[in-house]
C-alpha cells in the first residue's frame, strides 16, 4: 500500500478559467508591444540602408581622388546633393525609398582632400561620416 494519497479530481472549473485569463492578459500584453516593434523594425531598416549608401559612396569618392593624375587638382566641391534610390538603380523602382546624399570636398592643401558625406533617410534622420582620401602615387618600375 502507497503511503501517498492520490486525488483523482482533476483540474476544476475556477483552476481552468483562472489559467485562461492569465494567458489572455500575456497575449493581450504582446499585441500591444506590436506597433512598436513594427516601427522600431521599419527605423533599423531605413537606418541599415543608410550606412550601406553611406559607404558606397564615400568608397567612390575615395576611389575618385586616388585615380587623379599629378597634373590633375584635387576637387574641392561645395556641398552636392542628390538622390539615391535604396533599390541602387537611376530611377526608383516600385516601392523604392529615395535618401537625400550631401557630399562635399575640401582640399586640404597637401595632396589630400577630407571628404564629408550625410545621408538622410525619409523620416529625416541622418548620418554622416568624414574621410581623409590622397592620391595614388603613380607607379614606376
């Protein structure tokens, strides 16, 4: 003989109506953090798209001023703007997101040129980064 009692109720009404407002109220507290996560989620998408522009951009003008030649000046461009399409084609495509691009070039005055470049997403946040790109020295065997 078992010197432990077993009860062979069950689980009773008020156990279970108990146990379904609790899961209830954990759903109802997810679906309400919903609309957050989704904006979070669409801001970290436009952000990561940014930087990847951003340097894109700063690689190609870096690369444009290590190709000039002796006798070719370094650019010194005040600030230019124009529009990049997250897609990376000329015109945007179905569902595209346009970012503004501010780039500009001052030369340093020593063979090397800072470069500056901003990249603004639709919601108007931004971010920018700086380099110092020189020429390449021509190659004398």
């Amino acid at each position: 003989m078992s010197i432990l009692t077993c009860s062979k109720r069950g689980i009773s009404l008020v156990e279970v109506m108990i146990a379904t407002f609790l899961l209830a109220v954990g759903i109802l507290a997810l679906l309400a953090m919903q609309p957050m996560s989704w904006k979070t989620a669409g801001r970290s998408n436009l952000l990561g798209t940014a930087a990847g522009i951003l340097h894109q951009e700063l690689t190609n003008n870096e690369l444009d001023i290590m190709r000039l030649t002796s006798d070719e000046t370094l650019p010194d461009d005040g600030p230019i703007t124009t529009t990049v399409y997250a897609s990376g084609e000329a015109a945007p495509q179905t569902d595209d997101t346009a970012f503004t691009v501010e780039t500009t070039r001052t030369d340093n005055g020593d063979g090397s040129c800072t470069v500056s470049i901003t990249v603004t997403a639709p919601d108007n946040k931004s971010i920018s980064e700086s380099i110092i790109a020189t020429r390449q020295q021509p190659f004398s065997p």
